[in-house]
C-alpha cells in the first residue's frame, strides 16, 4: 500500500495535468426554474448537450437544486462562459415551451478561480454536498441531479455501463428547441436522463482524492470549509425551501384559513417572515422566496443579514 506521501504525489500530479478550475454558480434568490422531476430530467439533459458542444469544457461534476446551480469546472473562463451561455438560452427555450415563467435575466453565473489542489477538493465536496443540504431526503451519494451520486460508486458505475439507452436526436431538439445539438456523438441515459458519467470527468476527479476513504471523509466532515465557501458566496440555507413551504401553508391555513402564503395580509406575512427567522433559521434569501416580501424589507427586519 502506497504511504500518505505517495498517494498525495499522485493527486497533485493529477491536479496539474489539467485546469485552469474554476467553481461556477448562479444566486440562491433566483425564483424556482426546475419546478418537478421532469424539469430536472430535462435541466440535465441540455447540460449534457451542451457540454457536448463546447467540448473545451470539462466539466469535473455539478449540482442543479431548484433555482440555482453549481459547477465545478477546468477550462478557460471564456469557454465556460459560452457552455453556461448556451445552457441558459436551451433552458429558457425549454420553459417557454412548457409555459413556465422563463425571465433568467437574472440567471447569471458567478466564477471563482480555483489555485489549490486542497482548493479544488473542497469545492468538489461543496459542490456533491449542496443537495443534500437542501433536501432532507437525501444524502450526498443519493440526490438525483447532479453528478455526486457517481463518485466512488461503483453500483452507479455499473447501471451506466450496462445502459442502452441514449438520448435521441428527436428529443434533443425537443429539449432545446434547435437543431444545434444534431451532429453530436450520442448521450447515454440512465433513468431516461443524460448520465453524468457520460459527460462528466468523473474519473478524473476521483483521482483528486487519495481513496474513496479520503473522499468520504472531506465531504462528510470537512464542515469549516464548507461553512467557508458557503459564506464566501452567500449560501446559509439550513431548511430546504420545500421543508419550510409545507410549514408556513400550514401556520397559513390554522391561523389565516388560507393554504397559500401568498395570499395572506401584508402584516401577516411579517409575522410569519418573524417566526420562519427566529424558529427556523431562514435567511433573507430563503424568506425572500417563500413569502415574496421585499428584500430590503427583509433588510430592515434582519440588518444583521447580508
């Protein structure tokens, strides 16, 4: 067995065989966009296809929640600007479609350059942790959108090889509603989505990590770095917003008779905007969202968030 010394010589031999990295994410406060399970599927299958599409990108894993992404990527900042600039048009062309609300002015990417192998690690194991932060039925190794479920996995691994599956031409332009992506090499699907193993450097990723011991242990305990990265680009969500949805409709409905928070007076939505602060650590962002008040009025109410 190979000593610490070693196999971190190998990791960081890795680490410089590619790059430049970069972490990519868009804001917390953006209004929902991926509403369903069928809206991720497809939020997953136009990253694929883009990804195809600017092949210079490669992404090393990501995370889509429901109104914001994250990506860990190597390339330069101007292809990857071109990879989340083809995303959002597909994807817009893709709610337009479905007739969903598709303003994504305001889905704008964020880009941080990653110098460290250390770095790079930790924004990994931010980035394959972020669903899981947010959804309480899930674990990092199990939330569906993205591709942490991947890593050091070897079942995973196995139903992508044994897939035959792959997305069809047809429904590639369905998805983004253009012909662009028709001479791409094919996208192997599983569970009728594009799987990321097909389109993410996932092996080379592993290699980042020592084993998947290392792996495990960054992403399940290296808590202070991943408080610091969540504070260096504003993320402090400790309930998912669906958790906190069905609470307040249900404070909603015993206290006004009314299910949606929407629709309730303007001086009880303070209230309310009160105890989901105080009782359940919701930030600004988070309250901003459930019950659509104003963010500098949130502002006055909690100056001590920013």
């Amino acid at each position: 067995m190979k000593n610490f010394s070693a196999l971190e010589s190998h990791c960081s031999l890795s680490f410089d065989q590619s790059g430049p990295y970069w972490h990519i994410w868009t804001p917390e406060n953006h209004p929902v966009i991926f509403h369903d399970a069928s809206a991720f599927k497809a939020g997953m299958n136009i990253l694929a296809i883009c990804s195809r599409l600017v092949p210079e990108v490669h992404i090393i894993t990501f995370e889509l929640m429901s109104n914001h992404i994250h990506i860990t990527a190597a390339g330069t900042e101007n292809n990857i600007k071109k990879l989340f600039a083809l995303f959002r048009r597909f994807l817009g062309n893709y709610l337009r479609s479905k007739g969903f609300c598709c303003d994504l002015s305001s889905f704008t990417p964020h880009f941080r350059m990653i110098g460290t192998l250390q770095d790079l690690r930790n924004v990994i194991s931010y980035t394959n942790r972020n669903g899981f932060v947010i959804s309480p039925d899930d674990t990092p190794f199990s939330y569906r959108w993205g591709a942490n479920s991947y890593f050091f996995n070897y079942a995973a691994k196995e139903r992508y090889y044994e897939s035959t599956s792959f997305l069809s031409r047809t429904k590639r332009r369905e998805l983004i509603r253009s012909h662009d992506s028709d001479t791409i090499v094919k996208i192997k699907t599983v569970d009728d989505y594009a799987c990321p193993m097909d389109f993410c450097a996932i092996t080379f990723a592993e290699k980042l990590y020592r084993n998947a011991s290392h792996y495990f242990r960054d992403i399940s305990r290296n808590i202070e770095a991943h408080k610091t990265l969540a504070l260096e680009i504003g993320e402090s969500i400790y309930y998912s917003d669906d958790e906190l949805f069905s609470i307040i409709s249900n404070i909603c409905k015993e206290r006004y008779g009314q299910y949606k928070p929407s629709l309730i007076p303007a001086n009880a939505k303070r209230e309310l905007a009160i105890q989901l602060h105080r009782d359940y650590n919701a930030g600004n962002k988070q309250i901003h969202r459930l019950l659509k008040i104003d963010l500098a009025t949130l502002a006055q109410l909690f100056p001590e968030q920013h």
